[in-house]
C-alpha cells in the first residue's frame, strides 16, 4: 500500500512539472537575490562590486530534499559627465527538486541604468533588463509511474507509459523592472526604496517535457518597497517587503533587520544583523547576518506555519548565503559609484 502511495504521489508530481504554471522559485533571504526580485535593483549598493550565493534547503521532513543555490554578481560604473551608472550583472539559479532530480538551470545577465534626478542628494530612477536561457531536466531513469504497478507491486519491468520524446527542454526567459530609490534628509544612511517588475514578458511557449504549444510560462509581477533609518551613530533599521502576483498565485514576504557595528572604529569593519521576516501564510523567518571588511554570512530558517505544518512537523527551509561587497581603491579615492546602501 505504501508503495502505491509513492507511485501516484510521483505521477501527479510529474504531472504537475511537465503542465503546471507554478510560481518561480524563491528565496527568503530576499535582501541578498535583488536581481531575483527585480533587474532593477542592481547596482543599489554603495561601492562598485558585489557577488552574492545563496543555498536553500526544504521539505527534508517530507521528501527528497528541494535545493535552489543562486549566484549573482554586480559591477557598476559612472558613465558620462553626470552623475549617471550603469549596473552590469547577472544570476545564475540552479533548482533541483525531489527524487527524479528534476533541474531547473538559469543564467541571465541583467543590464541596469541609474539616471540621478537630483544635484544635492542621492536620488535615481533605474531601469533594468534580465534575460538569457532557461533549461529543465530530470533522470528517466529514477522516475516510476502507476502505469508499473502490476497489482501487487511496482514492477521495473513494465514501460512507465509515458509519450514524451526527451527528458529535457529549454527557452528563452526575460524581466524588466523599475525603480525609484532616495537618500531621506541629510542623513546619507537614510532612504528608501520603491520598486515594480514584470517577470517572463516575452511568454516562453512549449515550456513542457510533452512540447505542447497550449503550455506558456505564466508573467509575474513583483513590486518592493524598502527603507532604511538610523537609530544611533552606530546602528539602524531596515524594512523591506515584496508583493509578488502570478497568475493565481499570490506571495507576500516582508521583514526587518536591526543592525549595528561591533567595533568603535569610524570605518566600521564588523555588523551584526538580526531580524525576523514573514512570508504570509505561510513560514516565519528568524534571520542572522555577520558582516566584516566587505564579506558576509546569512542564516535563516522558514518555521512552516502553513496548512501543511502537520505533515511537515513544522519545518519548512533553511537557507545560507555568502555575499562580497566593496569599493574599488581608485573609485573610493575619487568619490565614484556612491549609491543609497539600501538592500541588505
């Protein structure tokens, strides 16, 4: 009976891989996947350089594990006379999800211009492209379907009975996003952020392992919202929140990190994070991040607090992020490339 069960749970979960138009992937470390969020979020940092990876495990309670690792990096630049950037990047996710492995594999590089509307104080209006190539696999060779269950049990030796021709498929995958981000008062340190992206614009077709052309990817759209206010000379608040609507779905994740530094110097090498986040209705998410001379580390866990909290026994995922952010000496000498530090 036990197996029978496994046997139908893997069919409607290839089903549901090969037909659904699912939410994207997601991460609740939103402050270290910008690009994920919205192209145009690149580049809102001070400095000029910025790498960032993330890891997330969840559902180990309940199934194989699903693991999504991110990678992203960011390089700006001024260009012209102005007070104008540019923000080149890209992100790199890959996704594999359960006991048939199946992969989701993206890399896109993200283009983002900065124009500055202001002469006296940190205030720019972005624009920003992502776009590159999309491919899904997984391994036949672990898949079984009810159509082997011989009537007392899984037999190898039966076809799974299933009709596509290969296990894998690619497309082409693009977002574009805006955004308005500003320095508040005087105070460097202060400011804000309000964003609006449009996730999968161009509508990818035969995104199915059957090639059916009835089979489109769903857009999404993502808007953000973010400010960041000190509290003393040596520490702040930051609360950011993302509104994310795809098709039926919906997605509300939200938080805030109180920050502070660890040390008396007045270039501060070390800050400590703490903080708690929501998805809605579905996981609280205590968060910890250590900062020193430019590197940092993230931990965070989704307590599950959703209608599947009984049958995961309450967990839901763990997620580690590694980030690297930092001046170049020549940029710092000459006051370039100076941006609102506002997402993390």
């Amino acid at each position: 009976m036990k197996q029978l069960i496994k046997l139908t749970a893997v069919s409607l979960f290839m089903i549901c891989s090969a037909q659904t138009k699912a939410q994207d992937v997601h991460f609740s470390q939103m402050f270290e996947t910008p690009l994920l969020r919205n192209p145009s979020l690149a580049g809102l940092f001070s400095g000029d350089v910025r790498i960032q990876s993330v890891f997330r495990s969840q559902w180990n309670a309940v199934t194989v594990p699903y693991q999504t690792t991110s990678l992203s990096a960011e390089v700006k630049k001024k260009i012209g006379a102005g007070d104008d950037f540019i923000t080149l990047g890209g992100q790199v996710v890959y996704d594999k999800a359960g006991s048939i492995a199946l992969t989701s594999t993206q890399v896109l590089p993200t283009l983002n211009y900065h124009k500055s509307l202001s002469a006296d104080k940190n205030t720019y209006l972005s624009f920003g492209f992502m776009g590159g190539l999309v491919q899904r696999k997984f391994d036949r060779s672990k898949m079984t379907t009810n159509n082997q269950y011989d009537g007392n049990t899984y037999n190898s030796e039966i076809a799974d009975g299933e009709t596509f021709l290969k296990p894998s498929y690619s497309y082409l995958d693009g977002s574009v996003g805006m955004s308005l981000n500003s320095q508040i008062g005087e105070n460097y340190n202060n400011n804000f952020y309000l964003a609006l992206a449009y996730h999968h614009f161009n509508q990818a077709r035969k995104i199915s392992f059957y090639e059916s052309a009835e089979v489109k990817m769903t857009p999404k759209w993502v808007g953000s919202a973010g400010i960041r206010m000190g509290m003393t000379d040596r520490s702040y608040f930051t609360l950011q929140s993302d509104f994310s609507v795809q098709g039926s779905h919906q997605e509300i994740i939200g938080g805030a990190l109180y920050s502070m530094k660890l040390d008396n110097a007045d270039e501060s090498k070390y800050s400590l994070h703490v903080g708690s986040y929501l998805r809605w209705k579905d996981a609280i998410i205590p968060v910890a991040k250590l900062e020193c001379n430019g590197m940092s580390i993230s931990a965070s866990y989704d307590a599950n607090v959703s209608t599947l909290k009984a049958s995961s026994n309450g967990q839901g995922g763990f997620e580690l992020s590694l980030a690297y952010q930092k001046a170049r000496k020549k940029q710092q000498q000459s006051g370039c490339c100076e941006m609102p530090q506002i997402l993390n």
